[in-house]
C-alpha cells in the first residue's frame, strides 16, 4: 500500500499552476490531476453554494447541497474521466456519502494527519488492483471550516435544524467544530495496462 502527504507548497503550486494557466498541456501525473479535479469541483460547488445561500439563506443551501451537490459531482466526473465524490464517517446523505473499505481507511488516516498539524491539503494515494485493472485512488481532506458551522456545527438555529429534519431524516453531519474532519473528496480513475 503506497500513502503519501504531499506539502502543502508543492500542492499550492501544482494546483495554482494548473489553474492559473488553462492552456498547459494537462499533467501526466495522477496527483496533479486529481487535484486540479478537485479545484473545478470545489470552485463550481462553492460559487453555486454561495448563490443559494445569498437568494434564500441556509434553508436554500441545504436543498443545493442535497439536489445540486450530486449533479455536479456527476458532470465534474463526466467531463474530466475521474470519478469524484465526497465521504465521511457521519453522512448527511446516506445515498451518496457513505465510504467503501479503502475510502474508510483512508479517512482514519486523513483525521490522523489533520489531528497532528500536517499542512493543508492532507491526501491519501494508492494504486490499487481491481478485477478490472489498476486503478488510481486519492482522497483529500475537508476540514471544518467557519462557513461550515451553519449547517454542520453543534449550535444550529432553529430553521436550519428544522430544514435539515425535513431534508435528511437520518442525519448524522452535526456538531463539528471548525478543524475537525468533516470527510474527503474521494476520486478514482482506471490506469492504463502495464506494458
């Protein structure tokens, strides 16, 4: 099994130099393409989060993240063939944020490192073999941040409880406070064969 943390400037750079320059011919490497997926995604969710949240507060933002959250992980995934998705050990959404073994393993490590100060992004990487080939696995952690608390934290307001009730019966994405793991962006792609 092959883990790695990647620094946090050599992050910074790979994901700023791909951002910053669309022109570039895309890199060959997973890591780095997995974390320019992981900008897209991040960058399309939060603007079209912040959108929600200015038209109709957090009652809003929590229908976003329950109706629009999914499609856009489904159209970041069909344009850039990397499967995206996000995980945690206490799902909002049981249909959609539920890990797989590896995936659970891969958040005890996340927590692990996010607990010991290790600089931001914290991953997890793997080449794992599947019935149908080599595939690459990489996970990256999303702390608590303050924008978070509104809707995950330990003192909600009455109409977010009350919409969050409504919205998913058996929540369990409650009583964070800011720094702790609140899950991973999960992605995978299949490698080509071995020659």
């Amino acid at each position: 099994m092959h883990r790695t943390l990647l620094p946090l400037a050599t992050a910074f750079f790979v994901t700023t130099a791909l951002a910053a320059d669309p022109a570039a011919p895309p890199s060959t490497d997973p890591t780095a393409q997995a974390q320019a997926v992981i900008h897209d995604f991040k960058t399309n969710l939060q603007g079209e989060l912040k959108t929600a949240l200015s038209k109709g507060g957090p009652a809003a933002a929590i229908e976003f993240c329950q109706k629009r959250a999914p499609q856009i992980a489904t159209e970041v995934s069909e344009s850039s063939g990397w499967q995206i998705r996000r995980v945690t050990l206490k799902p909002r959404n049981p249909d959609n944020n539920v890990p797989d073994a590896w995936e659970r393993q891969g958040l005890a490590t996340l927590a692990d490192k996010l607990s010991s100060g290790a600089p931001q992004p914290i991953l997890v990487t793997e080449e794992v073999t599947t019935p149908n080939g080599r595939v690459f696995r990489y996970m990256q952690a999303i702390p608590v941040a303050k924008a978070c608390l509104t809707c995950h934290g330990d003192q909600l307001t009455p109409e977010v409880t009350a919409a969050l009730d409504k919205a998913y019966p058996n929540d369990q994405a409650r009583g964070y406070t800011i720094g702790q793991l609140r899950g991973a962006f999960s992605l995978s792609k299949p490698l080509p064969a071995a020659e």
